[in-house]
C-alpha cells in the first residue's frame, strides 16, 4: 500500500473523475457517486467512513486513495468575533482562512495561493513573495471543513493570493462547490474578487456565475499603477470596457473594492473619476479602511473622510457601502494576511 503522502486525494475530483477511479479497481459505476456523497454532502474524513460501501471496495480504495480533508492545526479568535485559521496544505506549506460573522450570518475567507504575484503596495500577503498555487483539494478543505463545523453563508475568495493567477483550480474548486453532487451551492453565495489579470479576466466571468469584485484602489492610471503593479498589462480603462460586455443587472453582482488612503486616492478629484469611470456598469462600491502593515508609508485616511466620500459617490448614482473593519487584532483584515512566519521558521504558531 501506498504512503499517505504517495497517495492522491478524493476531494477535488469530480464526478466523472470518479468514475474513472471506480472503473480502475473494476469496481461499480454507481460507487462513484456514493463517494461523491460522502465527500461532499456527509464531508467524511476517512473512506472507513463510507459505510454503504463494502468493505472490500473501501480496502481498494484505500490502497491509493485517501478523502483530503483537513482541519486546522490553529484557531485566532479576535475581540470582534472574527476568526482566522491556519491550514496545512498538501505541499507542507500553510495558508490562511478566515471566518467573519455579522449577526446572524458567516462569510468565509478563502485563499488560493500561499503568498501572492502581484506585490500591491498595501498587501501583506504579496510582501511574502509567492510560494504556490493551491491544489483544487487545498482550496476546498478550507470550505468543507468551516460547513461542516461553522453555519456559513457566503465564500469569498479574497483571502491569500490572486484567485485569477489559478484560475484553472479556481473553477474547478467552484464547479464542485455549486455541483448538485457537490456542496449544491448557489452561485450567489460566492465571491471572488481579483485584480483583473488581461489573459484570464473574461475567462472568469463567462465561465462561472459567481459575484464579482475588482480591486480598484485607484481610477486614475499612474496611481493605480504604483500600488497595483497588475495595472501595467491590463489598464482600469480597459477592464471596465471588457466590464461592458457582461450582464451584471440581475442575480449576479459586480462590485468593486477601494481601499481609502489619506490623500492619496480620498479626494473629490479621484470621487469625480470613479463616478466617470464607473458611469457605464451596473454596479457598486465597497470602501475599505486601510490596516496599516510593516514597512509601508500608507496611511488610511480619516472615518469622517470615508463618509463624505461615500455620500458623495452614493448621491451621484454610484451605490456605495463601507466595508465593517473586522479581525484587525489578529491580522485577519483585508491586507493583512500572511503565512511567511510559518514558512520561514517552520513553525506552527500564528
């Protein structure tokens, strides 16, 4: 029998992928679908646990195979009530998740990369340097663990990473999430958000019915592009005319994402040209206060600021929200997000 590390992993795999497995071992078609069950309705940790199967076909299964779930190794619980895991992934790398409850709903953090390419200015996750992708098995432990020990309501891939830099494991990870022999989510339950990378941008939007959120930070060029260096190779201009081609006046909900820094991006000026900007997409706005991160001279701007800007975007058609500030204490906040401690000591305290 195979080690455990020589083994591959049933969750990730679909359907059809595991039919394939069953045919392998001469082993009944209709098992697949029980594994599929088990994997994603019931959430088992171990084939022990697949009792409808015999146990014959259980100990084939076992030979190669093994479930992939994972749980944490730790738990921060912030004063807020916001709660940030750490998860191993199959590579022994770590990553982090985080779980943000708001009355009587939860919304799920996921990440897809351990560390991140894209190196904005005010991410503590790209200051770590990019360390991998996250397999489709990686990105669905996270999940299936938080449903099956946690209420939740919404994922949102907004975690460590650049979800569209893995794209390819992204939609496969939502297709089982929205399978009905999968999670059988809706896709308005999940978010994901991106910087808007040219080569897989359209690629997100036509192959999935998933909200979406663009990290926009800035609508004039020049600025845009010292905080967001993915603004090089695909221009504001150009992803909100790509924008244009798309349907978001329905069920499905585009939204964009921006962070408020003290002058740099609060003024009228930069108000005025988001509202140009924007004027053509059905569309909102999410301000997000800034968590200041080591090594970065940023600084956010004021809470009477981020109101006036606000009222002004939201009187002049542009409906606008200010993102609660949630988890800052355990640096589960939106910038704030990093495993390099992990990876540079080894070590699994957060």
């Amino acid at each position: 029998m195979l080690t455990n590390t020589e083994k591959q992993y049933l969750l990730g795999m679909s359907l059809a992928q595991l039919q394939s497995v069953t045919t392998s071992f001469d082993v009944p078609r209709f098992v697949a679908k029980q594994i599929m069950q088990w994997v994603y309705q019931k959430r088992v940790v171990d084939i022990e646990q697949m009792t409808n199967i015999s146990k014959e076909n259980r100990l084939k299964l076992k030979e190669k195979y093994m479930v992939g779930a994972e749980k944490p190794i730790h738990t921060l619980i912030s004063k807020d009530g916001t709660e940030k895991y750490l998860f191993p992934t199959k590579n022994g790398l770590f990553v982090e998740t985080v779980l943000i409850p708001d009355k009587d709903r939860n919304t799920l953090c996921v990440s897809t990369q351990v560390g991140c390419k894209m190196n904005c200015l005010f991410c503590q996750t790209g200051k770590q340097g990019f360390h991998g992708n996250l397999s489709v098995c990686d990105i669905l432990a996270q999940i299936q663990w938080a449903i099956k020990e946690k209420n939740i309501d919404n994922v949102v891939f907004m975690g460590q990473g650049e979800p569209a830099d893995n794209l390819d494991n992204v939609l496969k990870a939502i297709e089982l999430m929205t399978d009905n022999d999968g999670f059988a989510w809706s896709p308005k339950r999940i978010t994901v958000s991106t910087v808007g990378l040219k080569k897989n941008f359209k690629k997100l939007i036509e192959q999935t019915k998933v909200n979406i959120a663009v990290s926009l930070h800035s609508p004039l060029h020049e600025q845009r592009m010292k905080l967001m260096p993915a603004e090089k190779q695909f221009e504001i201009g150009d992803l909100v005319k790509t924008l244009q081609d798309y349907d978001f006046s329905h069920q499905r909900r585009l939204s964009f994402e921006y962070i408020m820094f003290k002058n740099e991006n609060d003024s009228i000026k930069h108000a005025q040209a988001l509202i140009k900007l924007l004027k053509p997409l059905q569309c909102r706005m999410n301000l997000i206060r800034f968590h200041k991160i080591p090594n970065v001279e940023l600084e956010g701007a004021d809470e009477q600021t981020i109101v006036n800007f606000r009222d002004y975007l939201t009187s002049h058609g542009l409906f606008t929200t200010v993102r609660a500030s949630r988890g800052q204490d355990i640096m589960a906040a939106c910038g704030m997000l990093s495993t390099k401690k992990q990876m540079d000591n080894k070590s699994n305290d957060f």
